[in-house]
C-alpha cells in the first residue's frame, strides 16, 4: 500500500534534530523523497542517512535557512535530485529568551532573519516548483506565543506572529495555483534541545499545565505535519493547528 506522500519531494528546513527530524522521518515513511536542510553538515548528513538506511529517500543539504540563497540553492539541489518540490516546511528557528531592554540589535536581526525571513524565502524558493507541478503543501512552525502574551518573550512571540501572518496571507495568494499553506503551533515539546536546558522540575510544572497530562513528542508534530502535506488536508489551508494537549485554550 502506498504511504500518504508517495511521489511527493519534501524540503524541511532545520530538518537535522529536533521536529524538524522528526517530520523528515515521517515524510520518508510516507513515501516522500525528502531534502534535510540543516545548518550542520554533519547533523543534515546523519538525518538523511538514517532516513536512507530504513529505506527512504533523503539528501543532505547545508545552509543558513535565513539566507534567501542558501535557501534557493537547496531548493535547486532537491529539484535536480527527484524533480519539482510539493512540500515545504519551515521549521528552523534561532531564539534568545530574555528582557527585551537586554536584547541586542544582532540577537534581534538573527531571530528575525531565521525565524521570519526563512519563512518568506522558503516560500519563494517552493511557489515557483509547486506550480510546476500543478500542487503543493506548505507546513510552517509556527506557536501557541503567536497568540498569546510571553513574559521575555517579546521577540519569539512577535517572529512566530508574523509566521503566523504570512501563512495566512500566503494561503490566500497561493491558493488558486493548488497550493495549500498552513502552520502547526508546537506546545511544549520533549526535543533534545529543550532536554537539555529544562530540568526535570520545569517539565514537571509543565506537564501540570497540559489538560492532556503529558508533554509533547516531536513524533506528535511530525504526524500533524503529515495530515496538511496529505490529500486528507486537501480543504484545509490559511490554518494554525495548535499541538499542545490543550493548553494554549485552556489557560488562555
């Protein structure tokens, strides 16, 4: 039995770890051919292989996802290598909590150049080849503190607000070519990442605030990125799924 995304060409920005791995992985099983672009060689490298190794089709590719030719230059890469691309995902983020009095102009720029900015280049970098194609699906990573305030947040709250914003208005721009775009809203997800900078008593008072009683998986986002690059979300687009076990509604 075919997978959901068979025959379909995937690129996922910051695709070597995290949910970003997690939803190259998927998208292999599904039957896409799938491009990791990552920022690390090695960590691009070791995603795609494991992804080859259980069977799928993968590439490495390398680059800055907030430098429109890098972006553009991996996008050539996948087309050359298994056709027009149907699927992309922004996933790369580059964030710095804190005070905004203490934040610095370079910390803002960077944020805003990998976290909105990759957004837009990897829309005009996919547009172009899914209309090739005659379809497409574009999944951005969106979050819950896109509508909602965070307390040292100001930044990540606005770079994920406008994430927000531009898939709604590229939903509405891209729709008549077949080209469907939403975003997921990650709640508080278990990613090597934050293991490694929350403790366990912050994953505790997390847990509490979930109605689910459980934190999230990056498994949990990469199955709902594969439901909107599916057909199954063929009549869903200039949304924001909010994967976080109900907390953004029930403590909002």
């Amino acid at each position: 039995m075919a997978g959901r995304l068979e025959g379909r060409v995937a690129l996922v920005t910051g695709g070597g770890s995290g949910i970003g791995r997690a939803i190259c992985e998927a998208y292999a099983r599904e039957g896409a051919a799938v491009g990791v672009l990552d920022l690390k060689a090695e960590t691009a490298e070791e995603a795609a292989a494991a992804i080859t190794a259980a069977g799928g089709q993968a590439t490495a590719l390398v680059g800055n996802a907030g430098l429109r030719e890098d972006v553009f230059a991996a996008a050539a890469t996948l087309r050359e290598t298994y056709g027009p691309m149907t699927i992309a995902v922004s996933n790369a983020m580059w964030n710095r909590y804190g005070p905004l009095l203490e934040q610095d102009e370079k910390t803002i720029s960077r944020m805003i150049d990998v976290g909105f900015k990759g957004v837009i280049w990897c829309l005009q970098a996919a547009v172009p080849q899914m209309r090739e194609a005659g379809h497409g699906a574009v999944v951005n990573i969106a979050s819950p503190a896109a509508v909602l305030a965070m307390r040292h947040g100001i930044m990540y709250s606005s770079v994920k607000g406008a994430v927000a914003a531009a898939t709604r208005s590229a939903a509405a721009e891209f729709g008549p070519d077949g080209i469907r775009v939403n975003a997921i809203a990650p709640g508080s997800t278990q990613t090597e990442g934050a293991l490694r900078v929350v403790d366990e008593d912050g994953w505790e008072r997390r847990r509490a605030r979930v109605p689910l009683r459980r934190l999230g998986q990056p498994e949990d986002m990469a199955a709902a990125a594969v439901f909107l690059a599916s057909d199954e979300a063929s009549w869903v687009t200039g949304d924001m799924l909010f994967v976080d076990g109900g907390t953004t509604y029930a403590f909002s």
